[in-house]
C-alpha cells in the first residue's frame, strides 16, 4: 500500500469514527470553534479556497495541508466531491498529518 493510500484509508477510518466534518462550511465552523486539529484541502481545490483555509488555519492555529484531489477526498470518507476535510480527533490528525509529510518527501 502507497504512501498516499494509506493517508486516505486513515481519513476514511477518521470518517467511520465520526471525527471528520467535510465541505467548506462546516470545516470553517469547526476551525473557528477550536474543534479542528487537522484541515486538508484538496490540491485541485481553487486557490481562493485553498488560500482562505490556510490563512484561517494559521490565524487560528491549526494545522493545514494540501492533498489529494476532491475526488479521493470525498471517495474516502463516503461522499461526492469533497475541496476541504478536518479532523475533530488529535491521535487521526497527528497520523495523518504524518503520513501526508512522509507522501510529500517520496
């Protein structure tokens, strides 16, 4: 299993667990309420989205990372298109932040 596979079969274990809030709106709410600890935008997201989640995310102090594409962020946690994802658990958003940084270095 790739790098890559295993950062989305994570997210879509995150998802199962009912710790991950997808779309633009609620991953903005969960950011500015303090309960995100990871956001991923998807690479082929706008970059006026992908911007506005990275500036939100260093005001706010949350980690942010660029991966995958809508698509596969949608398709791992069992949604249509998905250009922003967060995770609401420390112990899913450390490993996934991890295994993203481990994808990056390949």
């Amino acid at each position: 299993m790739t790098q890559r596979n295993k950062v989305l079969s994570m997210l879509g274990l995150a998802a199962r667990a009912g710790k991950v809030k997808s779309g633009e709106f609620s991953t903005e709410k969960a950011v500015k309420n303090g309960s995100a600890k990871l956001v991923v935008a998807a690479e082929d997201a706008s970059d006026n989205t992908k911007k506005l989640f990275s500036n939100m995310c260093e005001f706010y102090e949350v980690p942010f990372a660029v991966f995958g594409s809508k698509e596969e962020l949608g398709h791992c946690i069992g949604k249509t298109y998905r250009a922003s994802i967060c995770i609401l658990d420390e112990g899913f958003a450390k490993t996934v932040k991890d295994k993203i940084s481990l994808c990056m270095e390949d």
